[in-house]
C-alpha cells in the first residue's frame, strides 16, 4: 500500500481487497483488517520520522469488509506522551466505515531498551 501524508497530519491509502484475503464468503478475514489497521498507524508514525512498535492494539469491527472492492484505510495520531503515542485508524469502503482501530505505540529505542 502507498500511504500519503494529509495535511493534518494523518495517513491515507487506496486499496483493494482481494479474494485472496477472503475469510467467510465474500468477507475480509479479521486477522488481515488488524494488520492493516495497525500497519496505517504504523505509517503514520513513519510519516513523522517517528520509529515505534504496537504496545496495545483494539480492533472494532462495525460492518464487513468485502473482498473484490476498494476501499480506503486512513490513520492519526490522537495523542503523544513519549515514549508512547495514541492513534487510532479507520477503513472505509462504499461511504461506510467497516472497522476502525486504536492503538497504543512505544518509542522503539525506549522499548528495546535494556
């Protein structure tokens, strides 16, 4: 996926959802949409020259994600308390939002400091 950089400061990606994901007929399996989702908000901190790792990750699905369609996976940051950065993410596709996402981020040096 090619992220884009918004001038609020968030991330953005087109994609598509290939059968390949596929779980139960015609929907995106669950694991797929949270590494998506974490990946956006993984994005989002490159974006800022941030390097972090996943501390805390809840994933809410709303509505299906459908295989064979677009759709669109954007990604901000909520918060930022070094080491630790908030950010919450989103997929939308048909006007609807299917699964959105929050996640909590920690500085990679502070994480893998002994």
């Amino acid at each position: 996926m090619a992220y884009e950089s918004q001038a609020d400061g968030s991330v953005r990606a087109h994609m598509n959802c290939p059968r390949l994901w596929q779980g139960y007929p015609g929907m995106v399996h669950g694991g797929i949409i949270a590494s998506i989702l974490d990946g956006a908000m993984t994005h989002c901190l490159f974006a800022r020259d941030i390097a972090a790792v996943t501390a805390d990750l809840h994933v809410r699905y709303r509505h299906p994600l459908l295989v064979d369609a677009d759709a669109i996976v954007t990604a901000r940051i909520t918060r930022e308390m070094a080491p630790v950065f908030v950010l919450e993410a989103s997929i939308i596709q048909q006007d609807k939002i299917r699964c959105t996402a929050t996640g909590k981020f920690m500085d990679r040096d502070f994480a893998t400091a002994e």
